[in-house]
C-alpha cells in the first residue's frame, strides 16, 4: 500500500499499486508524484518505485514527460495534511527551453500589451498631450487617460489569470513554453507565479539605483545551464517546455 502527495499538497492514501497505475493511465499522477509506502516516512518519486515501472530498474527506466499533476480525490479514511515533497532530480535534468525561445515570449508579451495600450496613446496624442502640453484637449486627454488604464488593467487581468492557472504568459503559451514550480513540476499558482516572480521583481527592479543594476543581472542568470533567472530563484520555479 502507498501514499502519495497531490499537486494541491495533500496527502492520498493508503491506496494499492494497482490504484496508483489507474491514476497513472488517467494523467493524475506521473512519474515525479511523490509517493512512499504505508509505514515509511521518506518520500520518493513513482519513478523511484520499481513497482512501478515493470521490466526495468529504477535507474535505468523511461520517464514519462513532466506534467503538473491534477489534485486526486481525497481518500476520505486519510486527514489531508501536508507534507513537503522531496525535491526531484528528474525535473532538474530535463532540457530547459532555448535563450530565443524565452526572449521571443518576452518579446510577444510586450507587443501584445503596447497593443491594448496603444488605443490610449492614441488619444492621448490627438489631445495635443505631447505638442501642446499647456492647452490640450481636456476631454480628448481624460479619454486617452482612461482608455490607456483600461487596456492595462485587461492586459494585466489575463496574464494574472494565466499566470495563476496555467503558469504561462500569453506570449510562454503561444510559444510552448512552461513555468512549473521547481519541487515537483507541478503548477505554481498565484503566489510564485506573479506574486513572487513577477511583482516582487519588480518592485526590486524600481528601486532607484539599485534598479537598473538588479535588472541586468537577473536577465544575465539567463546564461545559466538551467536558464534560471534571479526571478526564478525567489519564486522556486523554472521555464520548462508545454
């Protein structure tokens, strides 16, 4: 019998081998789910398990492609607490995504967002903001305003929601790129995914000063064998492939 640990961090269990192969088939679970067996208190990977994988070693068997897991139905016999995942040297081993594909998806982000924006600027410009900066046109310019906060609060509210739900950007989606967190795979949600790697970064990226220096070092980390940037680092997460 083995229990294992959920992406939502809650404990499943205790359930057979047999059960944990159905959840396997079904894709909620994979071969970096946590999981021990009834008794022992160090956890391991499914991939670990040579229950789990017939005809081969642990050492030498195929992974499957690192997926986040889904949150599995609680085992109503079984409290849901949470117990830290061992970290997964698997996940760490897997081939990061190329330089230009991260530059690429930043790139996309930008001009999607100046799009949305661009309608303010627009206005903002036809109000004479910029040639007549002592008699615009007040009620052009109070539209431009507006019109500019609008597109940057959609823009924001889409990237938040899938930052949160699917750890992508629009531009990381369009392009095949991943951000899961570095433990288990699984994805980072709110916290790590904007929270930490995207508004703490850059809140330190505005620091007068210190900012511009801090920026270019974090984009410098993107020369790391892993391509882990310092934003990275804080959160705990790494851009893998979709």
């Amino acid at each position: 019998m083995f229990t294992i640990l959920g992406a939502d961090g809650k404990e499943y269990g205790p359930v057979s081998a047999d059960k944990i192969r159905e959840w396997i088939s079904a894709g909620r679970a994979n071969a970096h789910t946590s999981i021990k067996r009834v008794g022992e208190t160090n956890w391991t990977t499914i991939a670990g398990l040579t229950e789990f994988t017939p005809g081969a070693s642990a050492e030498t068997a195929p992974l499957p492609p690192a997926v986040a897991p889904e949150p599995l139905a609680a085992s109503p016999a079984t409290p849901a607490t949470f117990v830290p995942a061992a970290p997964t040297p698997a996940l760490a081993a897997i081939e990061p995504p190329s330089r230009w594909l991260r530059l690429g998806s930043a790139i996309l982000d930008g001009i999607i967002s100046s799009f949305l924006m661009l309608p303010g600027f627009g206005l903002m410009l036809a109000a004479g903001f910029l040639s007549r900066p002592h008699q615009p046109n007040t009620p052009l310019l109070i539209a431009g305003f507006c019109a500019l906060g609008l597109g940057f609060a959609i823009i924001l509210g889409i990237q938040i929601y899938l930052l949160s739900t699917r750890g992508q950007t629009i531009g990381k989606k369009l392009l095949g790129l991943r951000i899961v967190r570095i433990e288990d795979g699984s994805n980072p949600g709110f916290v790590k995914a904007f929270l930490l790697r995207s508004f703490v970064n850059g809140l330190i990226g505005a620091v007068p000063g210190l900012g511009p220096v801090y920026s270019l070092v974090d984009l410098c980390f993107i020369f790391r064998d892993d391509r882990r940037c310092i934003h990275d680092l804080i959160a705990g997460t790494v851009v893998v492939k979709a």
